[in-house]
C-alpha cells in the first residue's frame, strides 16, 4: 500500500469565500476551514454590500463559524448597486489576485426555475478563471 500524497495542498493554496450571511454561505465557510485546518490553505473571506451597517453582524458570524480554528483575512467591499453587482465584484477581487478556488454557497433563487441555482452561484461558476465549489 503507498503512503497518502497531499497533492489537494497544492491545488488549493488560496481560497476565496464569498459571505453574505446565509446559511449555504456559512456552510461554504465550513469547508473552506476544513482545508485550511487539513491542507494549510490561506482563507480569504469576501463580504460586499451596498449598505454595510450590518458588518459587525457579519464579523460576528464570521467568528463564530472559524471559533479560532484558522487565520484568515476577511475583506469588505462597499459597492453602488447601480454602477456594479455582487458577481461582478467577486470576479474583479478573484482577477485581482491569484485564488486557486472559490467556496461559496449557493442558494437556488434564480428567475429561472429550470436552474436550482442563485444568480451570483451561477454567474461566478460560469466565469471564474479558477475551480468554483458549490455549498447547498
């Protein structure tokens, strides 16, 4: 029998999690910390909003779910909902820097009942340069 090989470590150095506060999306956080506890992976945790009073609320949240378990840097970023949208944000930081994947949750509320995924799930998994992991 060989020894285990760790070749995940490689291919997930540095993850991305989009955070809005839902539940998929603290679950996706879950597993984010699990490769960071197992594999060593850097997490950086993303929250954008439009009106960001409730940042405190999500930092708590944040904090709970990680309990200590990992370092992680968590960035928040204030946008004009007329001038950009959420994917596209998420899509400028993960073309800013180089993520080996993303963990997001994704919640299923598409116009479209045919697809049984959120617009921002969907757009981010279509045009992320890098692997995109789905939390339901």
């Amino acid at each position: 029998m060989s020894e285990p090989s760790y070749f995940v470590s490689f291919w997930l150095r540095k993850i991305l999690v989009p955070i809005d506060g839902s539940e998929n999306s603290l679950r996706a956080l879950d597993l984010a910390v699990d490769f960071g506890m197992r594999y060593g992976s850097k997490i950086t945790i993303i929250h954008i909003c439009s009106d960001c009073s409730n940042t405190n609320d999500i930092q708590s949240l944040i904090e709970k779910r990680v309990n200590n378990k990992i370092e992680y840097d968590l960035k928040i970023v204030k946008i004009n909902i007329k001038e950009s949208s959420v994917s596209n944000e998420i899509l400028k930081v993960i073309n800013e820097e180089p993520y080996d994947a993303v963990i997001m949750g994704a919640r299923g509320t598409s116009l479209n009942s045919d697809i049984n995924i959120g617009s921002t799930a969907l757009a981010i998994s279509i045009n992320a340069p890098v692997s995109v992991i789905l939390v339901r």
